[in-house]
C-alpha cells in the first residue's frame, strides 16, 4: 500500500468520474463548441455567484490571467510574501503582467486592512509604482492551510475598493475553506473581480482550473487564455470530470480536514516533532527536532512506503486527500509511531 501526502493532487479519477468522463458531450472549444467546457464554466461562476467562467488548463494560468487582466505593466499587487502567485509560480507576474509584488507578512497568510493600507501606494509619486490589485489566497497553502472567514473578505474587499484596488482571490483550496467556516460560496463573487479555483486539488479532478469573474473582464482573460496558449480543443473530456468534482466531491472534504488534524495530533506527540502548525484544513506542516532533517524522515517513511515533501529547512508537509482513507491513515500513524521508537532506540 502506497501512502502520497505530498499533495492534494496526487488523486486518480474515481470509476464514477471515469463513467462522467468517458459519456462528455465534446466539440472544439476553440470555437466555443465544446458543450460540457460551457457548462462547466457556467456552473463554477454561479456556484461563485459571479458572471463568467474560464476553464483553463493550471491554477497557475487562471491565476496569472486574473492578475494580468486586472493589472497595467509597472503597476503592483499586494499580497502575503508566501502567496502562491509570487513564490510558485515560476515568476510569472514579473513574465506575464510587468508588474512588482508588495509582500505583506499576515497573521498565518491572512493579510488584514491596516496592513494593506500601510502598503498602497497612491500614484503621486512618480518614484512609486502604483498600488492596483489586492490578491488574496484562501485557504493558504504556505501556513498549512489556514483560512478566512466571509467577513474579514468583505472587510479587505470594501477597503480595498474604496481605495480603487481590484480584488483577486487564489481560492485554490476555497472550498475548504468554506468546509470550515459555512460560508456560502455564492457570497463571495460579490467581493472580488477575478477568483481562481482548481479542480484538481481537493476535488479531484485529473486537470483543471476555472477562473470566474465579472462579465466586464470575460474577453480580455479569454484572449490572455488564447496568449498563454493555453485554449484547449476537446477539452469537455475534462471538464466533465471537473462537473463531477463540483457534484460529488465538496461535502466530502471535511473527511479530509479530520484525517488531517489526527496526522497532526499525532505528530506533536512524537519527540523528534518540534512543533507542528495548526491544522485548520488538509494540509499539515510540522518542523523536525534539531538532531535530525527532513530528508532523514523522508527517507525513513519511504521504506514504508509512505511519501511527504520537504516545505522548507526544516519543515515537512503532508496533505490529506480523497485517496487517503482509514486504512492508510492507520498504516501512517503506525509507521510514525514506530520511527520514533527506532530513532531513540539507536
Ligand atoms: C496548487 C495551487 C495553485 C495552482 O497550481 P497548479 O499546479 O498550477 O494548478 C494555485 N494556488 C495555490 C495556493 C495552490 O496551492
């Protein structure tokens, strides 16, 4: 039995997926034919409560879409210095929108008014690049999955505004964000102007992201799509399978979420375990103790199979998904357990 924590996307199409899969509808997209791309792109905006959808290939490009179609070169994006859009996504900003980022510490990724207002910058300045986009991400994948309630967006997003910033959400892992606090998704068009979500985390759905957004910005992220190169042709194959995930994998990640939290409890137990992050979602951080690394327990957890990543000097992540069950959980909590038994034993 083979264990993969090191991401949510890790996941096989499930046999149901595979049937939604194999009876697409299916025409070229590029022409705006492809049936089961337009329904899923007009079931993500109004799950979202927002007008637009664009199914795009990555996270990474409905991300760097959003930015671009919301930004003017030398302009600049305010967001958390471990976001995603700034730390992985290969320089994309800087590539794609000439744009500079102001990276603001946050309170576990979660940027707040008074900071974000300590940062913009208001164009009179000529030395000053001009403050254009707040982007947000949620849940945050840096500080092992933390979130933000409904209210503290609609706090960032009505300041913001009233600023004249433009609001971008990288809502990779939104619905577990949503899984924590209730939130109703369809609330959260209304407090931004671009949002990305990804299928193919938690949801899991083989490839694919949506970006949703306001009619106003369809086109131009559609011609960026196209620039990117990233229009696909049959693509209702996988879109399909995107339709399923929106159906039959949402309720499901508060599995996830608990499975988490008993990694993590189980963790912090261990003695060469020197902390570990809160687990608020599906993903857990912990930092190793100082007489031994990361590759050492890495090494050691592959003998049995198990696979996590290094998330930093002295950090490992795991992420819990719709391809860990009870049964791997066991075995994971097991093989834990005893590593810890041989390394102060030897
Ligand atoms: C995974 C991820 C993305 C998108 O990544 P892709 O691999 O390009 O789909 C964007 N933001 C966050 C926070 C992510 O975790």
């Amino acid at each position: 039995m083979i264990v993969d924590l090191r991401s949510d996307t890790v996941t096989k199409p499930t046999s149901g997926m595979h049937q939604a899969i194999l009876a697409a509808e299916v025409g070229d997209d590029v022409f705006g034919e492809d049936p089961s791309v337009k329904m899923l792109e007009e079931k993500s905006a109004a799950i979202l409560g927002m007008e637009a959808g664009i199914f795009c290939p990555s996270g990474t490009m409905t991300n760097q879409i959003g930015i671009k179609v919301l930004t003017q070169p030398y302009q600049e994006v305010i967001c958390y210095k471990g976001s995603h859009i700034y730390k992985y996504e290969g320089g994309g900003l800087a590539g794609n929108s000439l744009v500079s980022v102001r990276l603001l510490e946050g309170d576990r990724g979660r940027i707040s008014v008074p900071e974000i207002e300590l940062n913009i910058n208001n164009g009179q300045d000529a030395h000053q690049p001009i403050s254009s986009v707040v982007a947000v991400e949620n849940t945050v994948v840096r500080e092992a999955g933390s979130f933000y309630r409904l209210d503290q967006i609609q706090a960032i997003s009505g300041f913001a505004r009233s600023k004249g910033l433009k609001m971008h959400l990288d809502g990779a892992r939104l619905f577990n964000a949503l899984t924590e606090t209730g939130d109703k998704s369809t609330d959260y068009g209304k407090y931004f102007d671009t949002i990305s979500i990804c299928l193919s985390k938690g949801l899991g759905a083989p490839v694919g992201s949506v970006l949703v957004c306001k009619k106003e910005y369809e086109s131009s992220a559609r011609r960026m799509r196209k620039a990117f190169g990233g229009g696909m042709r049959q693509a209702g194959f996988l879109a399909a399978a995107g339709i399923y995930a929106l159906d039959h994998h949402i309720t499901r990640l508060k599995e996830d979420h608990v499975r988490a939290r008993v990694l993590g409890k189980t963790l912090a137990t261990l003695p060469w375990v020197k902390s570990v992050m809160p687990v608020d979602t599906n993903i857990v951080i912990f930092t190793v103790g100082d007489a031994i690394t990361p590759e050492q327990v890495l090494a050691k957890w592959a003998e049995h199979q198990i696979k996590a990543i290094k998330f930093g000097p002295k950090e490992i992540r795991l992420v819990t998904h719709l391809d860990f069950d009870d049964r791997m959980l066991e075995k994971t909590i097991e093989v834990f357990k005893n590593f810890l038994f041989n390394t102060w034993m030897s």
